[in-house]
C-alpha cells in the first residue's frame, strides 16, 4: 500500500512540474536589456500595467513563449512604463508593442494579435531572408504550405554580381518579416510553368493559386520598380483584413476599395453576399483594369470605417480610401443597386480625380475628431459596464447639476441686510435727534426756572 502511495506521490509530482514548465509565465526583462538585445534573437512585449490591450494579449503571448521555449528565440516582456528609457530607446509609441530584434535589425509586428499570426511573424522575421528552393519536390511543398498566402520567388543562379539578385535579397532583407523570399533555378519549377519563362533571370509572385511574373519598365529592372512590384503584390486579390493590419496594407501605396460585410444577418446577408461578390468579381476577374492603382480588401465589422468616416455606417457598405493623404470617397449610387459597372465607373472617376474627396487632416476634421472620439469613449464604457458609466457620467453629472441649481436657487439676503443697516442708521439718527431736542428742551427749562435768592435780591 505505502509502495502504491509513494509511485502516485511520483506520479503526481511529475506531472505537476510539466504541468508547470508548459505553462510558465513570460520573463520580464528590465533596462538590462539594453546590454543584451544584440545577443542572439529576441521576441519583445512592450506593456503598460493598466493596459486593457495588453491583459488581453497576455494568454497570447504566453502561448506564443511556451511554443518558442526549445528554439533559438527568447521571448520575454518589458513594461514600458517602468523602464522608460528602454522604450524610448526602441521608439514605443503605443500598447502593447511586439518588436523582433535580431542583431542590428529589429522588426515591428503590425499583424492581428493571435498566437498563429505572431508565431508566422517570427517565422518570417528569423529568416533566412532568401529561402533557397533546390528541387521541384521542394517546390511543391513550399506551394502547399502558402496555399492562401503570398511568397515570392527569384528564378536564376543566385548570383550577388547579378543585378536583379542583388536588389532582390536587398529588398528580401529589408522586408523579411512582412513576407516568405524564394529563390531557386529554373529546374525548380513544374514544366509547365517552365514554358512560360522566356526571360531569365526574373521574379514571380504565387498568389490567388495563380503566378504572376515580374515586368521590368522598358526592360530596366531599377530597384524602385522592383520594390514597388513586391509591395503591390504583398496580398491576394480580396483579403479580410482587421483593423490591427490594415496599416499594413496600406503601405501597398494604393487606394484600398474597402467592402464592410456582415454575412451574420439573415435580414441582409443576401444583400451582403451581393456586394462582396462584386468587389471578389473586380478584385480578380478585372485585375487588368485596377489592379495597379486599387487594393480590394473586406472587413466584418464596421469599427475600422467608423473611425476613418468619424460616423455610424450600417453595413453592407462600400467606400475609397487614400491611405496616403488620409481622404476617402463614397459611390452615390445607393448600396442596393451598386454592381460591377457602377462602381467599376466610380473608381475609374476616382483615379482620374472626378469625385470629390472627404476627410483629411484639416481643423475641422480635427475638431470633429475630437467629438467623436469622447461619443465613442461614452458608449464604449456603457457597453462594457453600466456601473461603470454611473461612477464615471452619472455621479459627477448629479453633483454638478446640484451645485448648480443650488447657486440659481439660492436666496439673494445681500439686500435685505443693507436694508436692515440703513433701518439701524436711520433709527440711530433719530435716537440722536431725539436726545439733542431733549437736551436742548432741558436746559430751555433750566434758563426759566426762576432763582428765589435772586428775586429777594431785586
């Protein structure tokens, strides 16, 4: 019995401390770190203690440290408001903030904060920058793995004395945690997609399970043509974005169609299917026609626009936004009858400068802005708690309310007092007057008493 007692306590024991090593805390670093961060390859929390944002990432990122644990990287978090000077070193500029440094290079995760798309970031970030494909088998794989994603590959003998090589790795090593760089020879490739290349060397992107080839302008691969190509083609034709990315997307340089759908209500959802299939229809189908100057993309939730618009929209919903200038435009035609031909037409006006612009940076915007951030901050806090909205609106609301009918209803006693000062004075004079007649009455009487020595003297 004791043996079987002391094999449990084993067991339990075991299972206890793997329990505890799978589930440990993030280590949190302090301004120490600011010695080390060159020191091999570090994944980086930068949080505030009062950070709702970061309460919310943190079974994320723990995740994220247990998955990385046996791996060249170190995870660890630092908060930001304690080791100021860490932050400001690594220009912090919000809550949380996840940052990968890898010797002198340090890259910024703009993505959607979840566990998967963290780790894919670090994937990426930890390189190699130019991933070598050997063999067509490779190939395949590799096709597979990014069936609903972007990667890009150069096809050629990596050569650096090669000119297009060379700004390809650069860019590749510059951007290499916003997107998967290939590079392999032309017996890499299936046959089929062998045939099609007629210029070697040269770049192509896998996307939208279909292959598009790198055009040099005028045959001259400069390097700003290259580097504009890769950023345009960074995401498929009709992506969803969040607004955690769409920053991200921005940085395409276009104008980003956005389509705001909700297919979770059966009132609308045909009306929602319609509009988002006819931004997929243009998106892939008329790439030819909008590709180079649009980036469709759709969103679930209304909140993104919301704030770009300073407004409520109802979905479904359909704007243009510069991302550059921070302008955006709207179709006239209504949501119902929208289709391809009309708003086809409508982003032909926009490029051509025919529609008039909204928004911007302007005073107004800003004042604008303003008020609606604090609308927005109200209903927030009343949707999350209503005793919180009481302690935050109602109670100081009620007490600056009674303040101030209290002053309007107050009695006015300043007059009645200066009248009772003026009756006081009044009285006294009159005491005063009284007294002097009275005097002058009694030594009046004084004069007329008759002195009887004096008159047996006359």
């Amino acid at each position: 019995m004791e043996d079987n007692m002391r094999i449990f306590r084993m067991i339990f024991l075991f299972f206890a401390g793997v329990l505890q090593i799978t589930n440990a805390a993030v280590p949190d670093l302090d301004e120490r770190f600011l010695e080390i961060h060159k020191q091999g390859k570090w994944l980086i929390e930068f949080y505030a203690p009062w950070c709702g944002h970061c309460k919310k990432l943190e079974p994320i990122f723990n995740k994220v440290h247990n998955t990385l644990r046996n791996t060249d990287v170190k995870v660890a978090k630092i908060d930001a408001t304690r080791f100021s000077s860490v932050s400001s070193q690594f220009e912090v500029r919000g809550f949380p903030t996840i940052k990968f440094f890898d010797g002198d290079k340090i890259h910024n995760f703009r993505g959607e904060r979840t566990a998967n798309d963290i780790l894919e970031f670090v994937n990426k970030a930890k390189g190699p920058s130019v991933r070598r494909i050997s063999s067509v088998g490779k190939f395949n794989e590799i096709r597979s793995e990014h069936s609903d994603g972007v990667f890009y590959m150069y096809v050629g003998e990596d050569d650096p004395s090669n000119d297009l090589f060379s700004k390809y790795s650069s860019i590749a090593s510059e951007q290499v945690s916003l997107a998967y760089f290939y590079s392999g020879p032309k017996k890499a490739l299936p046959e089929d997609m062998q045939k099609d290349l007629a210029v070697l060397p040269t770049v192509l992107v896998f996307k939208d399970r279909t292959v598009y080839q790198y055009e040099a302008p005028k045959s001259v691969a400069s390097m700003s043509s290259v580097k504009g190509w890769i950023n345009g083609e960074r995401y498929p034709a009709f992506p969803l974005v969040t607004g955690s990315n769409i920053n991200e997307v921005a940085d395409t340089g276009k104008f980003l169609v956005i389509f705001v759908i909700n297919l979770n209500d059966p009132d609308t959802k045909t009306l929602n299917q319609r509009i988002k299939d006819v931004g997929n229809y243009l998106a892939r189908n008329e790439r030819d026609k909008y590709h180079s100057y649009f980036q469709f993309l759709w969103m679930d939730e209304p909140g993104t626009v919301n704030n770009i618009m300073l407004a409520f929209i109802s979905m479904p919903y359909v704007m243009v936004l510069d991302p550059t200038v921070h302008l955006y435009y709207i179709p006239e035609t209504p949501i119902e009858d929208l289709d391809a031909t009309s708003l086809g037409n409508f982003l032909k006006n926009v490029k051509d400068g025919k529609v008039q612009a909204q928004g911007g940076t302007g005073f107004f915007q800003r004042v604008k802005r303003l008020f609606y951030d604090i609308l927005v901050t109200v209903i927030e806090v009343w949707q999350s708690s209503r005793w919180l909205f009481l302690i935050m609106f109602g109670i100081p609301t009620a007490v600056i309310s009674v303040v101030c009918y209290s002053l309007c209803c107050m009695d006015t006693i300043e007059d009645e007092v200066h009248s009772d000062d003026e009756d006081s004075d009044e009285e006294y004079r009159a005491y005063v007057k009284g007294q002097g007649n009275s005097k002058q009455v009694e030594d009046k009487e004084k004069r007329d008493i008759p002195v009887s020595g004096h008159e047996k003297a006359e």
